[in-house]
C-alpha cells in the first residue's frame, strides 16, 4: 500500500509539474498596471517577449528583449545572444519580466527559468493581450479544456 501511495504521489507531481501546476498565478505574475509603473519609473529589469520573432516584429512593449520560448533554454545563459543584444548575460537574481501573446506560453517560460535557478522572475498576466486592453476579458484568453497545452 505505501509503495502505491508514494507511486501516485510521485506521478500527481510530474502531471502537476509537467502541465505548468507549478502556481504561476500569484507571487509569479505581474499584472498590467505593475509592468506599467515598472517601466514609467524606468526601474532596472529584464523584460522578455517569449513569442516568435514575427509577432515581435508586429508590435512588442518598449524594452523587451525577444527571445523565443523555444529557444529559452539554451539562450538565456548564452553570451552570444545577450552580445547582440548588447546586454549582460542575466544573474540568477536578476529581475526577469515575460510576456507573451496571451500568458500562457509566458507562464510556461516563467516555469522553465524557475527550474534552471533564476529566483526573481514573474509572467505578465494576459500577456501582450492585456498589455494592449487593459479591459480584455483575461478569462476569454486562456485555454479551454484540460491537460497541458492551450
């Protein structure tokens, strides 16, 4: 009986972990307003657009660096990229922003750099989405349906 509980323990945690239940929401999001003060009180963060560089190109908030979540993990410690970018390679500490279309790939990146180490980052709630409309029906953004994905 132990050895099915910690079996079924073990396997809830990946599913929790794997499907992004790691609870962005809260002490890891921003909301709009925030990101917003952020920015006007030209506060000292690294702001991550996670969405393809074609979306980027259509329009992204002032400061943001693109960086694919596709190629997150093998770029955010790269100084290759950050020399184009003409930035430091970010410390573990570092304040980190991310934001995509709609907050759900933001938030999927917010996990990935949380398990790498980094200590300080938060997703923009709503994504660029909501950046946008402040009034934007968030509940409409996200995904229907259960599992990961969306």
């Amino acid at each position: 009986m132990r050895k099915y509980s910690l079996a079924l323990a073990f396997a809830t945690l990946i599913l929790f972990l794997g499907c992004g239940g790691m609870g962005i929401k809260g002490s890891y999001e921003i909301d709009r307003d925030e990101l917003e003060a952020k920015i006007d009180n030209e506060e000292e963060f690294i702001l991550l657009d996670v969405r393809e560089p074609d979306e980027f190109d259509e329009g992204e908030i002032t400061y943001a660096f693109n960086l694919p979540r596709g190629k997150l993990e093998s770029s955010i410690e790269s100084s290759n990229y950050w020399d184009e970018q003409a930035w430091d390679v970010p410390e573990k500490d570092a304040e980190i922003i991310i934001y995509c279309r709609r907050g759900v790939e933001g938030a999927l990146a917010t996990e990935t750099l949380i398990r790498m180490g980094y200590t300080n980052v938060r997703n923009l709630y709503g994504g660029y989405t909501k950046w946008l409309d402040p009034d934007a029906d968030v509940e409409a953004l996200e995904p229907s349906g259960g599992g990961c994905g969306g």
